[in-house]
C-alpha cells in the first residue's frame, strides 16, 4: 500500500493556481526529496498531505484515508511535522516545549529527553527557547516532529541555520528513520547535501510537474553531459574530442556524455602531459538548473 | 477533552509565568484597597466608608481597567501563534481548531478569574479586618456577587478579544483594533448616548430608549452592581435606566448573552480562517 497518494490534485487560491495536475505515489520506506523554486507549490503540497487543506480537485489520500477527513484524527499521531521558520514558545524551555507537543499526541514523557537527547539539545534542555540560536530552534523542531514515532515525517527546510556536522547527523538521523519504517519527504533549497540521502526526486515549477525518479534515472533523462577539467600544458586531444572542449588558462575544459566518459578517459590518460584530471559528475543541482531553464523557456516561449 | 485540558494549562501555566497573574491581582486589590479607604476622601475624611459606596465606586472603575486588561490579555491569542508558527504546527496535531481555541480561551478564563478572585479576596479580607464598620458576614454577600460579575466582563472581553485574535493576520492590528474595541465600549457608547440625549434636547423614547444600555456589556455590569444595593441611587448617566427597572435576572443574563455570543463567533471565525 502506497503511504502518499496524490491523484490529479489541483489546488487553486483566489488568484494563483499553486497545484496544476499533480500525480504523487509514495512508498513505505522512501525518501523523496520535493525541489522547486520558491511558490513553486512544495509547501502547498505538504499541507496538503497534511490534511490542513483541501485540494480544488482531485484527490489526496495518507495511509489510504482523506487527511482532511473526520478520520483525520488518529491519522495524525503517526505524523511528524516540522515547518520552516518555526520559533515556538519563546517564554518555555525547550523540555517544556517538546513536553507540550508530547501530551497533545499523546506520547509518554520519557520520549522528550530522549529526543533532545538525540538531536543533540540535553545541555539546554532547562534553557528558555528565546536564548536558543537557529540552529537549535531547528534542532527542537526536529525533537518535536519526531515524536511518536511517526510512519511519516514531512520536513520542510529541516537544515536550514545548521552547521555542516548538524546537517550530517541530521541527515543521518533521516536515514535511521527509513531504516525503522519510517516515510520521508524533505523540502530543501540546499540540494547538494540532500541528493545522497534521497531515493526519489520530485522537481515542481509554478504548480506543475517538471522531473520525477531517482537520481540515475534523471541524469538518464536530463543525458546532461560529463565535465572534465585537465590540467596541464601543451596538451593535444585526439581530433574526435577537439570540437568538445574548450582551452582555458590552467588546462582544458571538456564536456562529453555520460556514456562517453570512459572511453575520454581512457584517451586522456595515454597522454603524458596531463597533469590532474577533475571529474564531475552532473549533480541534483545542475539537474534541477536543466529543469528550471528548460521550462523557464517553455514559459517564455 | 484531554486537549483542551493541555492548552488551557499551558495557557494558565503562561499567565503565572508571564506575571500576568500577579500583575491583574495586585492592580485590583489595590484599587478596591484603596477605593474603599480614600473613597471618602472628597468629602473631607479618610477611613473606610460603607461597602456599598465602595462596591459602586469599584464598579464604575472596573469598567475601565477589567475591559482593557482582558483584552491585553488575549488580544494576541490566535494570531501570536500564528505569527510564531506554532499555529500550522498545532493544526497537524491530534487537535480540532475548536477543542484549541476552546482550550486556549479557558486558559485565558481561568487565569481571569483566579486573577479576580485573589485581588478583590484580599482587598475584602484587608477591609473585613480593618474597618469597624463592615463585618465578614456584611462583606460576603455583596462581595461574591461583584466578584462573579467582575468575572463576567473579564471573559466577555476575553472572549471579545478572541474574535478581534481570530479574523486578523497580524498582532499589531489585532493591538489597534483592541484598543479602538475598548475605546468604543469603555468611552465612545455612553458618550454616544449622552450626546443624543442632549441633542434631541430629552426628547426620546423613555420606554425604549434604556434598553440601548444593554447594548454595552460594561453599562450592563454597572447597572447590575448599582441596582444590588438597594440604597444606591441611579446617578448621572446610569440614571437613564430608571425608567426601565431592569431586574437583576435580566442584567445577569444579557451578560451572559454578552458572552456566549463572542465565543461563538470566535470559534466560527477561527474555523474559517486561513492558515
């Protein structure tokens, strides 16, 4: 059974039409990373998942129920949510805060400690919310979606304001969650730390469907090429590779398809004045830019 | 059940932390206090006069503080925690909108009348002690009634308040507009009132026009204060609803009217409104 199921949602505000068309099936387990630029309809989407709106059309189902339902209720215990820019209560400590949280799902007390504990909060746990940083408020707000256990967590720029080694063991606290069961969608700006960790990519523009599949699948898709920078002076490519590259002051920049490379690299190598090779690999970034301009485009056209 | 239960005690819980508690106890047991010791200081004496003089006094003050410190109180409610983010949060929670702003708004209620409670307790304990003329069984009577009523206006405010709370987007606003809210019931209505009575030179509709004081939830309550005691004369302005006698009953329930109805719109309007 399918944990999300998005069929044909539209979702449409006095003036803006913010969903146009979206299909959405999420497995048990998985981890999908929702991308676009801002208004694109990610967040939209979310609270659509969540149940906090209804779609104009179309239909949204979670674990098989309308989450904006009169069975919504129950459903609601095996959610985590964490949005953006939350500051709760800035007069509570953070052991407060998570305490509230926890009686309103009604979860044992026992599990606050141990969630501040986890995301890494016990020392400020007696501190009041209004003397903690950023990062820490993110950190809480993690504490909180993670109450309960939840089948599915929805995280909304979770790494926002937090340092490289926090984002690590975030993303690592992510992946022990899938490893429990657990269903993830994760909303982020900050592509680059997240493409390791997600099975699945979800890419939207202005409401619609732009790119979706897994990391392999999309640089399939995309067949956006492979860049190499050599290093090295007085180099001569073999004629076939000449028309792809480009001469720059420290080497030479060239640019083949993914299923050229090794065949390139084979070349490169026999040649002895090359110093250092760079390989790059398209990422989710460029991924998402190939997306983004092909359909601003579109859009222009 | 359970949740309303933990929002109202966080509220509560709030209240006692942000001093709020403290603050209103102490504002009130002061002015009552100190209204029935200096009450008859106009008249060349200090020393405690009769309760019910004090109790009359109290009550055309309350009329101005009770309102506006409700209406603090609250004024933010919804739209504070919508601002902190907390709102979208609570709404993914096990939790209808009604059963939180039911719980909130009870938070509020009791931190208003445990608040009320204490400030005018301790102002009658301090008056049953010191003045030789007003004994503890004198005192309890009259006392709890204007403690009740007291209570009364302070959630029909709360209450107000909740609706200015639930239909704004930002605290600012709902800030003005509680100030414009008391404004108009504290100053702007009786004035309203008295500027048409003089400008139709009395010539009004006796039978009726009396009735328009039940149109204001702080003339209701002085009204019902005034017409407890039974020796305290209608003056000035409150002396328009001579003509109508209400009856205490009456008073009583178009407070509670007054309060049930925001309440009510409160719920509806936080139902209906956008997150």
């Amino acid at each position: 059974m399918s944990i999300v199921e998005l069929s044909n949602v539209e979702k449409h505000y006095q003036n803006v039409h913010a969903l146009k068309q979206l299909n959405l099936s999420l497995n048990q387990g998985e981890i999908l990373g929702l991308f676009g630029h801002n208004g694109a309809g990610k967040t939209t989407t979310i609270k659509l998942i969540l149940g906090l709106i209804k779609p104009s059309a179309g239909q949204v189902q979670v674990f098989g129920e309308d989450p904006a339902g009169d069975n919504a209720y129950h459903l609601r215990r095996q959610l985590g949510f964490l949005q953006e820019n939350v500051s709760f209560y800035q007069q509570l400590t953070g052991l407060e805060v998570v305490s509230y949280f926890a009686k309103l799902k009604g979860c044992d007390k026992k599990q606050c400690g141990e969630l501040l504990e986890q995301v890494g909060l016990s020392h400020a746990a007696k501190r009041r919310v209004k003397t903690y940083s950023k990062g820490m408020r993110q950190r809480l707000g993690l504490a909180q979606a993670l109450l309960g256990e939840p089948k599915l967590l929805l995280l909304d720029e979770p790494t926002v304001g937090l340092d490289p080694i926090a984002t690590q063991d975030f993303y690592q606290s992510i992946a022990q969650l899938k490893a429990q069961g657990s269903t993830v969608i994760l909303c982020s700006h900050m592509l680059a730390g997240v493409e390791k960790y997600i099975d699945r990519a979800l890419i939207l523009g202005q409401g619609k469907l732009l790119a979706e599949g897994s990391l392999k699948q999309l640089r399939q898709q995309t067949d956006l090429p492979v860049s190499l920078h050599i290093y090295g002076s007085n180099i001569t490519l073999p004629k076939q590779l000449q028309d792809k590259a480009t001469t720059q002051d420290d080497g030479i920049h060239l640019q083949v398809s993914p299923q050229q490379k090794m065949a390139t690299l084979r070349q490169i190598m026999m040649l002895s004045e090359v110093d250092n090779i760079d390989l790059h690999m398209p990422s989710l970034d460029d991924i998402y830019m190939h997306y983004m301009t092909d359909f601003q485009q579109k859009e222009h056209r | 059940m359970q949740a309303i239960f933990t929002v109202a005690n966080k509220e509560f819980h709030d209240g006692l932390r942000n001093r709020w508690v403290v603050a209103i106890s102490l504002i009130f047991a002061l002015l009552a206090t100190g209204l029935a010791y200096f009450g008859a200081a106009a008249s060349g004496q200090a020393g405690f006069t009769t309760l019910s003089s004090t109790l009359v006094s109290l009550a055309s003050l309350a009329v101005f503080i009770i309102p506006l410190i409700a209406l603090m109180l609250a004024y933010d409610a919804v739209v504070g925690e919508d601002e902190n983010g907390t709102l979208l949060l609570l709404m993914t929670y096990p939790l209808s909108r009604w059963q939180l702003i039911v719980g909130k708004m009870l938070g509020h209620w009791l931190i208003m009348a445990f608040s009320t409670i204490c400030g005018f307790g301790l102002s009658a304990i301090i008056i049953a002690v010191f003045s030789d003329t007003t004994s503890w069984s004198e005192l309890l009577g009259p006392y709890s009634f204007f403690i009740i009523c007291a209570i009364l206006l302070g959630w029909i405010f709360i209450a107000i308040a909740y609706v200015i709370s639930a239909c704004v987007s930002e605290k600012s606003k709902a800030a003005g507009i509680a100030l414009i809210v008391w404004f108009i019931f504290v100053l702007m209505f009786d004035l309203s009132l008295l500027g048409l009575l003089v400008s139709t030179e009395g010539n009004v509709n006796a039978q009726l026009f009396p009735y328009l004081l039940l149109l204001n939830p702080t003339d209701i309550f002085r009204l019902l204060i005034i017409g407890f005691f039974a020796d305290q004369q209608l003056s000035g302005f409150m002396s328009i609803a001579q003509y109508a006698h209400f009856s205490t009953p009456l008073l009583f329930a178009s407070l509670v009217i007054w309060f049930i109805t925001p309440v009510l719109l409160a719920i509806s309007l936080f139902n209906k409104r956008k997150l």
